[in-house]
C-alpha cells in the first residue's frame, strides 16, 4: 500500500513540472467556474432579467467571473468571521506522529500536492482537527454552521482532500517563481491568501505580501511532507515563527 501510495504521488507531481503557475491557475480556475455554471444557467431560465436582483443574496452559486467587488468583499467578511470563530476553540494541533505516519517525506518532494497523500494524512486527524482545518480554508457550505453542526467527517475530508492538494501544489509552482509574493497583483496576492486561510480584509498589501512569502518559505524548507502546512493552518501568521 505505501509503495502504490507513493507511485501515485509521484506521477501527481511529475505533471506539475511541466506546467507553469500561470496555466495551473487557468485550469483551476476554469474548472471551478464550469462547476457552477449548470445551477447558475437554471437561476437564468427561472429569473431571466430578474437574476441581477437575486445574485448579491447568493454570490456562492455565481461563477468567480460574474462576481462584483461588494460581493467579493461580503464573502469575505464571512469566512474570516468562520474563522476567528473556529481559533478561539482553540483546537490542537495535529502531532508529528499524526502526519509523519501518513507521508514518508524523504520519498519525494512535495508529497502532499497529490490526493492519496492528502488522504492517507487526513485519515489520521480526529474529526474537530479536520472542521477547523475546513473553517480555516473556508471550506464547507455555510448552511452547516446555520444549523450549528459541523459536516460528517467524511464529508470533510472529501473536501480537504481537493483543497489542500490544490493549496500545495499552487505553493510548489509559486516557489519555482523568484520573489513570487512580490511579483503577484494585489488581487491575486488577496486571492492567493485567503486560499491559504490567511485574513486579508483591512490588512496592508505590503503585510499580505509578508504573509505570503514566509508561508512559501516554510513550505519550501518542509518539501511539503504536510507537517508545516498543519502548522500554519493551525496558528496565526504572527505565530508561524515559533518553531516548528
């Protein structure tokens, strides 16, 4: 099992290295507008010129591409709202052994930008490591915190999985890039942060761009094996500098 584990990671990273940062940003972002293009079509069938009145109640369901700046900012406002929420719980951390035991990190570089590994280290974390890690990312739908239960954990790590290997292997084509924090628009320097669950609302670019480039850092030293990618998902930037 840990050798099929391994052969799959493998070939998941080999196709990152024939692809430039810009083009995996195109892929990514395509395939997420295409996924909400059905229900969106439907809303124009049943609403027609009527839709622009609705779509600021229900930005989630508009493709990346269709959303204005209000909405934008409003969907912000809420997932670090989530996520204060989800810190103040203050949730442990997950142990060395929790991840270590999942991903052997000298196998290859960059591990956890393939799904396999990202599930088989998932699999380890107990089920309130796994909803913070969703708070953080902003992962899951909103309607389960209107209800105030968190999602099964099944659920959750269906979820986690294609974030965190989207976040990792983003984080992989970055660090080829010299100085990619600085060189980042601050749309896609915002964009770029709150994918990794970092806060943007009412922070300074040049703050933003410190974040970016010290969590690039980490997890270029780390090879993403995931055990730093844990820790910066499970502390605040001001706290990334303790040692890992």
């Amino acid at each position: 099992m840990k050798k099929e584990i391994e052969k799959r990671g493998a070939s998941a990273s080999s196709m990152l290295d024939h692809l430039k940062r810009s083009e995996f940003q195109l892929l990514a972002r395509n395939s997420y507008d295409i996924s909400k293009l059905p229900f969106f079509a439907v809303l124009v069938a049943i609403f027609g010129e009527w839709l622009p009145l609705l779509v600021p109640f229900i930005p989630s369901v508009v493709p990346g591409t269709c959303r204005i700046p209000k909405q934008i900012r409003g969907m912000r406002a809420k997932a670090e709202e989530r996520r204060r929420i989800s810190f103040r719980r203050g949730i442990a951390e997950p142990a060395k052994d929790q991840i270590l035991a999942a991903v052997d990190a000298n196998a290859q570089n960059w591990p956890m930008s393939g799904k396999v590994f990202v599930s088989e280290t998932l699999k380890r974390l107990k089920h309130e490591q796994l909803y913070h890690l969703s708070c953080t990312l902003n992962n899951h739908n909103s309607l389960w915190d209107r209800v105030q239960l968190p999602p099964p954990a099944a659920l959750l790590r269906r979820g986690l999985s294609k974030r965190i290997t989207y976040v990792v292997s983003d984080d992989k084509l970055l660090n080829r890039i010299h100085g990619a924090a600085s060189r980042l628009t601050p749309d896609e320097l915002a964009i770029a942060c709150e994918e990794r669950g970092i806060d943007v609302l009412g922070k300074r670019e040049e703050t933003l761009r410190q974040d970016l480039e010290s969590w690039l850092e980490r997890q270029k030293e780390d090879r993403g094996s995931g055990k730093t990618l844990m820790v910066l998902l499970f502390r605040r930037p001001n706290a990334w500098a303790t040692k890992v």
